[in-house]
C-alpha cells in the first residue's frame, strides 16, 4: 500500500480522476442549472406569447363570443378515444361543424400546437365559455389578482399536478393558457439519468486511460532508473541512451549526461591531481633519501655533510611551497580564505613588483621593464593581488631564456583594469593553451622541475583573480614569447 502511495503513477491517476470527477460534477450541475433555468424562460415566454395570441384572436370579436352549443365534455371523449395523429381535419370539421366558427379556430390552433397547451376562456363573471379538449372537466385556476392588460405567470396544480400557468384579463374577459410541468421535470430527470450513466463510464475510462498513460509517460524514468544505476565511478564513460524528442525526459536524460560527463572529468582530475601531487613530493623525498644515504654509508668530511643538509633543505622548502600551495586551493575552493579588502593602488603596487622582478631576473640576465603606469585605484586585498603577479612575472622569468625581456604595464580599458606580463620565453603550443590553468599541469615539465616549479603558480593566480571578480587570460606564440593579461573591474 505505501509503495502505491509513494507511486507517481498512483498519484497522477488520482489526480486525473479527481480532476475528471470535479469537473464532470461541476459541469453536471451547471448544465443541469441553465437547462433547468433556459426551459422554464422559453416555456414561460411560449406561454406568454400564447396566451396574447388567445387574447388578440377573440378580443376583436367580442360582441360575437358566446358558449359553445355542443358538450365540449362529449367532444373531448372522442378526441380521447380516437388516436389525435389519425385524425383528419374533415372529421374535425363534422365533429364540431355545430360549434362556433371562433371556437373551432382555437381549437383548430390547439391540435396544431407542439406543446400540450391548455387553453380556458372566461367571461368577466367567470362563466368558463371554452376550455381545450384535453381539460376534459377540470378547470386552470382563475388569477384574481391579475390586474387589466398584465400577464402573470405562475404554477398552479391540475390533478394534483403543478401547473405553469399564463393569466391575461381584460375588462370582458379572461385569458388563460398551461402547460403541464412534468414534461419539464421528466426532460430534466432524463438529462439526470444521462449523467449518472455518463459519470461512472467518464470514471472508469479516466483510471484505465489514467494508468495507462502514465505507465507510458514514466516508463523512460524506468529505463533512465535501471541504467543509472549501473554507473559508478568505474564507468563513468557509460551513458543514458538520449530520446530524439526534445520533450522532458529527453531533456532530462541529457542533462543526467551532462552530469555524468562532469563527474567522469572530476574523477579524472582527482585521478590526475592525485597522482601529480604524489609525483611532486616523492621527487624531492627521492632525493633527499638518496643524498642522506649516500652520506651516511661513507664518512664525509664537514663541507660535504653541509652540502647534504642544504640539499635537503632546498628540497623540504620545495616540499614546503607545494603543501601551502595546496592548501590554499584546498581553502580557497571551501571559501573558508581570508580576505582583507582595502583601497589598491595598482601604480604602487607594479613599482613594488618591479623591484622584486628585477632581483629575481638578475640570475639569468633578464631585462624587466615598465611599460606603462597608469593611476588605477581598486578595492582588493592588496597580499593577494601581489601574489598573484608575483606568480605570473616568476613565472615569465623562468620560462624566458638568458637575454631575455619581462615587460610589465597596467592601464585602464573599458571600465576595468588591466595587468599585463609579457615576456620573450619559450611560448605556449596552442593545444596546450587551455591546460595551463590546471594543477599540476606545465608546458616543458623537465626544465619547470630543473628550475623549481611547482605546477601550482598559475592555479592560484587564476584563483585570486576570481577572488576579485576578474578573469585572466593569455596570448601565446612558440619561441616567441607569452602575454599574461589580469581584467579586473574598477567598481
């Protein structure tokens, strides 16, 4: 029973049903309502009409009004026995040839109506002088309070039967025109029955089709169910079969793919990270075993020993700079890094840099120049901001050959700032462009190891521009040269 109740298809069946239900209910009544309301306007406007049809057929011919001569009683029981379809109106002429010529028009008029109209006349003194064949004896109620020239409609009882009835009085006579009410009520009983039949049927087919076409619907989350289960993290390169239509399951199926495909490339990285990480430390631990051993199996006199221990040192500072490199991209992803926003003065901070660049470029001959200073003033936290050029311009001396040149500059373009590090290095293939961000990764890894790099330099310059709402991009060209572009925004 919970599983039914937690089913999608369930509950979309019975949502379904109680919608059909609801509106079969509601249009049921409504039209039981305007059905019921339109009859009773069109009877009464036919009663109307009829009875001013009475009323302006006999008024001009007042003074010739007088009863019938015949037994209208005796008339109506052989119009009651004799079938009124097989009645010709030759023989409705004999039968009445005796009555007056007005009487035998209204009734004429009475066997020719569609409706079972009841007809009665009266004199002002209420003497009934014609009443419709099929009143037999009975009589229509007089309306007393029907005023001079005014019609009033109401219900009566003929034969325990309600009545609508037409009243219209004139200073000779009275008018009276019914209908009985049981047509009206055994139409309206029949479109009843019609809707009790109709709503279990309406029902029935709602559930099946319900079910059905729900079972339809859902049956590719099944599928998209049973085959994603079978995924895992050692499969990632599987994937759903995508529907050609362009509805929500295949939207769906598509954007589980999309995922999987960016699990695959996480995984992938941590793969990669993982072994790139334990690469980079087990290096300098090789060698610093390596050297300690080598040490320790010969005597080695104080120089050498010292020279031991500053390789090994070398090599933990190496180690040293990888771990905090990863730890701040460790924080920096959980958002947990410290940032102190203040007012930069992007000028003062180039002229801090080159400074530094100079010192760091003096080993390989390298010529650091400025190229452009333009008083930019920016909020951001001023450490973070010069490490991250600190990255970028470490980087072009250590990619630049002996004679080289780093250029640095900073302008202002389109509401932002710009940084810029050019240098005349190696440059970068243009395949390798999109990978240099990543951890790790290095163009030439050989000479990046022979010169101290870590792989991590430009991962956490990406980063802090980020960390400032700014992107950085490059502009390579092999053999000649790279430019490192920081965009940061004024506001």
């Amino acid at each position: 029973m919970a599983f039914w109740a937690k089913s999608i298809r369930v509950r979309l069946t019975f949502s379904y049903t109680l919608l059909v239900l609801s509106t079969l209910t509601l249009f049921g009544v409504l039209s039981y309502y305007f059905t019921s309301k339109t009859l009773s306007e069109n009877l009464d406007i036919s009663l109307k009409n009829e009875v001013r049809w009475v009323r302006d057929f006999i008024a001009p011919q007042a003074s010739k009004v007088k009863p019938s001569k015949r037994s209208i009683d005796n008339l109506v029981v052989k119009r009651v026995q004799e079938p009124l379809a097989a009645l010709r109106m030759a023989d409705v002429d004999s039968t009445i040839e005796e009555a007056d010529e007005i009487w035998n028009q209204i009734f004429r008029h009475t066997l020719h109506s569609p409706k079972k109209t009841y007809i009665q006349f009266a004199d002002a003194r209420g003497t009934i002088l014609y009443r419709s064949y099929n009143l037999a004896s009975d009589s229509l109620m007089i309306i007393d309070t029907v005023s001079a020239n005014s019609i009033l409609v109401t219900t009566g009882y003929l034969n325990g039967e309600p009545i609508r009835v037409a009243a219209l009085r004139d200073r000779n006579f009275s008018y009276l025109v019914g209908y009985p009410l049981a047509e009206l009520r055994d139409l309206l009983e029949n479109l009843y029955f019609i809707f009790l039949l109709l709503v279990p049927i309406a029902l029935g087919v709602s559930v099946f089709g319900g079910l059905a076409l729900a079972h339809k619907s859902l049956q590719p989350v099944d599928e998209i169910t049973t085959r994603a289960r079978k995924i895992t993290a050692e499969n990632l390169d599987q994937k759903l079969t995508v529907r050609n239509v362009n509805d929500e399951i295949g939207r769906l199926t598509a954007t589980i793919n999309d995922m999987i495909q960016r699990l695959h490339d996480s995984f992938a990285q941590v793969r990669q990270f993982s072994a790139d990480a334990s690469h980079e430390l087990r290096t300098p631990l090789t060698v610093m075993r390596g050297e300690i051993e080598l040490a320790l199996h010969s005597p080695q006199t104080p120089g050498e020993y010292r020279t031991v221990l500053e390789s090994s040192l070398e090599e933990i500072v190496r180690m040293t700079s990888i771990t905090d490199n990863l730890l701040l991209l460790a924080k920096a992803e959980q958002g947990t890094v410290d940032v102190h926003l203040s007012e930069v003065d992007l000028e003062n901070l180039l002229d801090e840099l080159y400074e530094d660049s100079e010192v760091l470029a003096e080993q390989k001959n390298i010529s650091v120049r400025l190229r452009e200073k333009a008083p930019i003033t920016i909020v951001g936290d001023r450490g973070r901001l010069r490490q991250l050029l600190l990255n970028l311009v470490d980087n072009a001396i250590k990619y630049t050959p002996e004679g080289g040149t780093v250029t640095l500059a900073v302008r202002r373009q389109n509401g932002s700032a710009l940084l810029e590090v050019q240098d005349t290095g190696i440059g970068i293939p243009p395949g390798e462009i999109d990978k240099i961000f990543d951890r790790f990764y290095r163009v030439d890894k050989a000479r990046s190891r022979e010169q101290g790099g870590t792989g991590l330099g430009l991962s956490i310059a990406k980063w802090i521009a980020e960390l400032h709402r700014g992107t950085i991009s490059v502009a390579s060209e092999v053999n000649k040269g790279s430019t490192f572009t920081v965009t940061l925004p004024l506001n």
